[in-house]
C-alpha cells in the first residue's frame, strides 16, 4: 500500500507554486533592491542547476566562512598568548582549541575511559559528541602544540560546516513550498558567529534531519535522527513532548510511539556500550549539569549580581524545575486547546526556548539549537531581523564582560551593569519570537506559514490531520473541521484570512 504524502493529494504543493519571500514579506521586499529587486516568476524554475537549496547552501558555506575568518585574530595567536583578555576583546573565543589539550586530546587519551589531570576528571560532553571530538583529533596533526591546536580548530571547523549544510539542507526542504525561508537560517548573523564555539552544530544538524524525516511521515527514521541527537546533546529529547501533545490531538499514537521507539534504541546503542564499560566518565556529563552553578546569559545570573544574598546552586535548580515544569504545562494546554492544532515546528520553538530561558547559563551558541526551529516556526524576515540583532548584541557583550573580568587593572571591556543589560536585551529578543509564536497558534490567521491555507507542511502524518481529542473552553465551538484544501484561502496581500476561529 502506497503511503500517501502531503505532497501527493490533489492540489499539493509544487514546485511551481513556491512561496517567494520577495512577494509576501514587505521586510524582504525591500531588502531585495540592493539586490536588484523581488525575484522573478521565471527565476530558479524548473530544471535549472541554480536551485534554491543550493543558492542557499552556497549563502550557508559563505557565512560560516565568514564566520572563520571573524576567528582569525584567535587563531593567529589570541588563544595562545599570554594575555588574557586577547581573545576576548577581539571576540573570537573557542573551546575547541583550549579542550584540544584540556581534555586530553592532544596525548591520545580516549574521552570517558581515560581520567584527566585536574578538576574535571572526564570529559564532560555526551558521547556522540565526544566521539565527534575524538574523530577531528585523529585527522590532526602539526609539529608544536600550537600548530597542533590550530589544526585541530581547522579540522573542526570542516566538519562543522558539512554539519552546517546539513542542517540548511534539511530546513530547506522540510516546508516543501517554502524552501526560501531557510535563507534566514543561511544569513542569520548568529549563525557565522557562533558556529565554532563548540560543538553544538552536530546535535542541531541531526535534529534538522529528524524534523525533516517527521515531515515526509518516516516517523520511525525521525525517532531515530532525534535518539542520535540527544546523544550529541540533551535538548532534542524535548521535541519528544510535542510529538507527543500533537499525536494525541490528532490521535497518532502509532507514529507517536514509533518515533519514541526508535529515540530510545538509537540512544541506547550509543550510550549503553560506555554506560557500561566506564560508568564514571559517561555520568560526567550528568553530573555536570547537575552541579553546575549560575553561569553566564542567564537571569539567574543578573539576579546573583544586582542583590545581595546570592541563590546556591541548588535553591537555583529547584526553581528552575518548577519554572520548567509550569512552562511546560503552558505548553501542553496551547497544543491541546488552541483553536487549530498548533504547528510542530512552534511547539518545538517554545519547548526549546523554555529550557534556554529557565536555565543557570545561556551560552553565546545555544542560539544554534533556536535558530533552525524559528525559521520553521515563524519564517519573517522582521521578526528574526529583531531577535538576530538582541543575539549579535549578547554575542559581544559577554566576550567584553569576560574581558572586564579578567582584565586585572586595565579594566577594558563591560562592567557589570552594562553586561546585564544585554543579557536583558538577549532574553526580551528570545520572549519576543515566543510570544509570536504563541499568538500565531492561538490566532492561525498571523501565522505565516498558514496563511495560505496550508496546515502543518512539517507535520507529516498531523498535516491536515483531524482532531481526536481537545481541551474544551468555556464558550468555544469544538468540533473539528479539517482546514481548507491547498491553494484555497490564500488572502490578499497584507490582509488577513481569519479561518478555524470559532
């Protein structure tokens, strides 16, 4: 039996009806005149080489090199000298380099089997990324511990930016008629900045893919992708609790627990076989997590610094818990009770971004787990535009802090009070897309993706799909009424359709 996919019914999407950015976003509109203006109808059409995902890959690959070279000051001497603050008033800080020695790499050790010298006993990432870490170790080489370290960034850096093209790749072609958008992801600024801090971008480039997976229905290959990326990093098993709200709604148990299934082996094969053989350095990560004080981003932080009596870690992590929890439960009753089912994408937007925001440290590149997930979940050029601008701001601010900090008497850089104004600024961008996001669930008529009459392009088996189960609300209507077919409601330019509202 033939599975049929969304974009095999009648009145599809095609390629020959894509969604043009230039058309339908005033912000993108004007941004194209320098340019040479909106694109055309006849333009990236039909058989041609130059298609949109590889126009986008290209602007990808440009901007993370870009970002690269934004690093060249770290890496012609920054990250080695004896200053510092070097590295921090040029903005091109790494842990790649630094865990390079730090964690052993650079004399052979193998990551949670061999103990380091020094406070931290164990690597401290999840496996699949200490697998990653180990790999670039095995292709550097160089004579000199500092030819060493570079190389070992540069090797990185490479398999970083095939994680990048990845992740473009898979934003691209998620939303079938809109793969346009993930030209935000492509030229978001937060992107090149960001990119090589850390080893972030393996664990987003796997969750694109499961998101794309979920998308042509392969709910299984999804799970897995979504396993995979919770053993490079802990925030995708969050996207599990959307998955789960939707296929309840929409009564998709099968593709529910399908997904699950195949999470849970496929983090296991990569997890047991170190769990079991070297338990103490698989649980660092954990443990780490756990014991970690208040760190830098966060409120938590602001809070400790502007009053005195300053929360311990463990006052911290209760509350952050609790505030986790009740955000959670927000959350639930959204995918249970708006009007029409929310979108996968926004659910996973808000579940992501709740765990940033409650969390004791807000790195510079946890904006890499948002970024794929806001361009799925509100793909405006205004809005992102916004919230890029609040994360480039953060991005230099905390570097100046650090550099205020460790600065001794030359005190250059940002005190204190200037840093928790951004760290202000970064959150209110973040709170921003949210709230968005959540109007656009509750009022479907904002949201651009719908707009059109589309349901959830992302959703796979929930696209299109009808209620089985809502939340009732005093005085709303609840029977459920699929959305209109494809192509049918599309509203005039800068109006709005006002559908599924009772």
């Amino acid at each position: 039996m033939t599975r049929a996919y969304p974009s095999d019914r009648p009145g599809a999407p095609t390629t020959a009806n894509r969604v043009r950015p230039t058309e339908e976003d005033q912000t993108a509109r004007a941004g194209s005149e320098l340019l040479g203006g909106p694109l055309g109808r006849r333009a990236l059409t039909g058989g041609q080489w130059w298609s949109p995902v590889r126009v986008i890959v290209l602007v990808a690959i440009g901007m993370f090199a870009l970002g690269m070279v934004q690093k060249l000051p770290c890496y012609d001497g920054s990250w080695f000298s004896g200053d510092p603050t070097s590295q921090y008033v040029h903005a091109c800080y790494s842990d790649i380099p630094h865990l390079f020695g730090g964690r052993g790499f650079a004399d052979g050790l193998i990551p949670y089997f061999d103990r380091l010298d020094g406070d931290m006993e164990y690597l401290e990432y999840p496996v699949l990324t200490g697998v990653f870490m180990k790999v670039a170790a095995w292709l550097t080489f160089g004579d000199g511990d500092v030819a060493r370290q570079q190389h070992y960034w540069l090797v990185n850096a490479g398999m970083l930016m095939v994680c990048a093209v990845v992740m473009t790749v898979c934003v691209a072609r998620t939303h079938r008629r809109r793969p346009w958008d993930a030209l935000l992801l492509a030229l978001a600024p937060a992107l090149a900045l960001t990119a090589t801090i850390n080893w972030d971008l393996l664990a987003v480039a796997l969750t694109a893919a499961a998101l794309l997976m979920w998308s042509r229905s392969r709910t299984l290959a999804a799970g897995v992708l979504i396993g995979l990326a919770t053993a490079a990093k802990l925030y995708p098993a969050l996207l599990l609790g959307p998955l789960l709200l939707l296929c309840w709604r929409a009564g998709r148990w099968r593709a529910f627990f399908q997904a699950l299934g195949g999470a849970l082996v496929a983090w296991a094969v990569v997890n047991v076989p170190v769990m079991a053989l070297a338990p103490q350095g698989w649980a660092k990560f954990y443990t780490f997590s756990q014991k970690r004080g208040v760190d830098f981003g966060s409120f938590w932080l602001v809070i400790n610094q502007r009053w005195d009596g300053e929360l311990d870690r463990d006052t911290v992590n209760t509350i952050a818990t609790a505030l986790m929890v009740v955000g959670c439960l927000g959350i639930a009753w959204l995918a249970l009770a708006a009007p029409r089912r929310p979108r996968l994408a926004q659910l996973a937007f808000l579940v992501v971004a709740l765990f940033i925001l409650t969390n004791k440290v807000y790195s510079p590149q946890y904006v890499l787990w948002l970024i794929p997930l806001a361009v799925l979940a509100r793909p405006k050029w205004r809005d992102m535009l916004i919230w890029q601008a609040c994360e480039c701001l953060y991005f230099l601010g905390v570097w100046m802090y650090i550099a205020y900090t460790q600065g001794g008497d030359k005190h250059q850089g940002l005190p204190p009070e200037g840093y928790h104004v951004v760290i202000v600024a970064h959150l209110l961008g973040t709170l921003y897309l949210c709230a968005l996001i959540v109007r656009d669930a509750l009022l479907p008529e904002y949201d651009p993706v719908r707009q059109d009459g589309s349901d959830d392009p992302a959703g796979g088996v929930l696209d299109r799909a009808p209620d089985t189960f809502v939340l009732s609300t005093p005085g709303t209507d609840r029977r459920s009424t699929p959305p209109p077919p494809y192509g049918t409601t599309s509203p005039p330019k800068e109006t709005h359709v006002r559908w599924g509202r009772p």
